[in-house]
C-alpha cells in the first residue's frame, strides 16, 4: 500500500522538491498534501505545479484544523521540511511515531528553539566544531528532541562562511530525507535508516556521531 504523506513548509521548500523528485510515480510514497503557515512560502509552488493540495494554514497552533486535515487526506507520514513551528501536541499524540523533521546539524548539537536556518551554520561556525551534517528524527512535542532516524556528517572547511556550509549541509539533506521517507514506507512507519532494507551508507547510529559541543539549548 502506498504511504500518503503530508509535508509542512515554512519557505523555500527545496526539501519538499527533493522528496517529490524521489517520489515518482511507482514509488511506495505518495505527497498528497502540502501545508504552511505562510501564505508567501515560496515552496507552495512546488506543489501547485504539480497539482497536490497546498494548504496555508489559518492559525497554525489550531490542533482541530491540523487534525481535520490529515484525516481528510487519511495522511499517514507528515514530514517537517522547513517548518519552523512547533506542530500542536494533540496532533503529536494522535501521530506519535509518524511525525518526522530534518536539521541540519547533528542533533543534540545546535537543536532546540531558535535554532534554524543560519543561526545553526552561524553557531557551529562560532563553536569551532569541526564537523557538523544533518538529522532526521521522530518528532515530540519539544523542539528537536525525538529519537534519531538517521545522521549525515558533513566537514566543517576552514574557510566556511554560514552561507558556504549550509549549501553542502542542504545538498546531504537533499539525499538523507528522501532515503529515510523511502525506508518509512518499505517499513509501514518511520524506522532508523540503517535498520532500514534500503539503508543509505550515509546514515550514522546517533551514538557515534555528535563530537561538537552542544550550545547549551534544549
Ligand atoms: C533546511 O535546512 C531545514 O533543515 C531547515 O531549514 C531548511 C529549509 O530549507 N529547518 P527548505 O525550505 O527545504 O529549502
């Protein structure tokens, strides 16, 4: 049976184009809704050409709405891609294990609240650390806390600006999301990618992985 996903946005949506270009016909995912808490975000658009729902949603801290929306496209994946809010607990609780986001750094390093898009470049750059890369992870009610599916590690170079560094954090992104969704759906739910029958030689167990220092966020 194909897995239908949701995928939430707050911009770009370069990920949510990654994941559709993964997705072709045939595959055993299918994105069939599209939601975001801004009207403007300019990855709507990625869905709008190709003909899948894109909702903007009115106040995104509305549990019912969310609900309401996921049962009516009977979603059984939502996966964050660049959605910077936190998504309501009853929807937590009625998705538990079926809520994955991707970071791009190695969680528990650089996570928590506040912590996206340059900030996290910017904060690894400050620390020193000499690697960072990418994580994706089961979502709970905190900000970047649940379990880890799947880990990338990518260099930090001497010479890296934030700029710099998120482009090649954003391109590990661009594999290791669509090969975890891919291994949700040979696996009926959300599994650790190198658990996974299509495990990616990029993904790393979470214990081998964080040697930067963590800022001290939740
Ligand atoms: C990604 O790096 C994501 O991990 C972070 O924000 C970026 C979103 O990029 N939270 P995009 O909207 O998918 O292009």
């Amino acid at each position: 049976m194909t897995m239908r996903i949701a995928v939430a946005i707050s911009g770009r949506g370069s990920n949510l184009e990654a994941l559709l270009r993964a997705l072709q016909p045939g595959a055993p995912a299918e994105i069939v809704l599209v939601v975001s808490d801004r009207a403007e975000a300019a990855g709507l658009a990625h869905a709008r050409s190709r003909e899948i729902p894109a909702m903007v949603l009115r106040d995104p801290a509305d549990a019912a709405a969310w609900l309401e929306r996921l049962g009516e496209y009977r979603i059984d994946l939502l996966v964050l891609a660049g959605y910077l809010r936190l998504v309501p607990a009853p929807v937590i609780a009625a998705y538990r294990g079926r809520i994955i986001n991707t970071h791009p750094s190695l969680l528990p390093a650089f996570g928590g609240k506040g912590m996206y898009g340059e900030r996290v470049h910017q904060a690894v750059l400050e620390s020193g650390a000499r690697e960072t890369g990418v994580t994706i992870h089961l979502v709970d009610e905190g900000y970047d806390r649940g379990a880890v599916l799947a880990q990338s590690r990518v260099p930090v170079l001497r010479d890296d600006t934030p700029e710099r560094l998120a482009a090649r954090v954003l391109e590990v992104e661009h594999r290791l999301l669509p090969a975890a969704v891919l291994a949700a759906a040979a696996a009926g739910r959300p599994v650790p990618l190198e658990q996974s029958p299509v495990a990616s030689h990029q993904s790393r167990p979470r214990d081998k992985t964080p040697n930067a220092p963590s800022p001290g966020k939740p």
